[in-house]
C-alpha cells in the first residue's frame, strides 16, 4: 500500500469513472436486449454475459481500491 493517499484517490476516481462507463453500457446492452430470449440470438448472449462478468469484476476492483483509500486515511500516525 502506497504512504501517501493522493496516487490512492487519483486511482479509484479513475476506476469509478470506468465503472460508470461500463454500468451506462450493460443498461444500454439491457435496453437492446428487451423482446429477445435468453439463447435466440447467441453472440448476443454471449456478448451479455461476457459484458456482465466484466462489470462485475471492475465493480469489486473498484471497491478494493475505495477501501485502499479509506485504509490509508484511518491509518494512525505515518
């Protein structure tokens, strides 16, 4: 873990903005998606599923470095 907390926030305010990115793409991919069955249309499918477990992992990348950030802000004395 880094000393100093600046590299820390300047990190997870990049990571949120990609994680906002990726959360207006799934609904966007949701909205396209509306009137198909799971299944019918397979590259879509599997481009869902694939957009899905992306989002999923960036959203807990995000919340380890949010949590590296408070970390280093409650971390008594340096």
């Amino acid at each position: 873990m880094p000393e100093d907390p600046g590299p820390a926030r300047n990190k997870f305010r990049s990571d949120f903005i990609v994680e906002i990115i990726l959360l207006v793409v799934v609904a966007v991919y949701l909205v396209m998606a509306q009137g198909q069955a799971v299944g019918e249309n397979l590259s879509f499918t599997v481009a869902g599923a694939a957009l899905m477990a992306l989002a999923t992992y960036w959203t807990l990348h995000t919340i380890r470095d949010g949590l590296e950030v408070i970390a280093l802000r409650l971390r008594p004395g340096k």
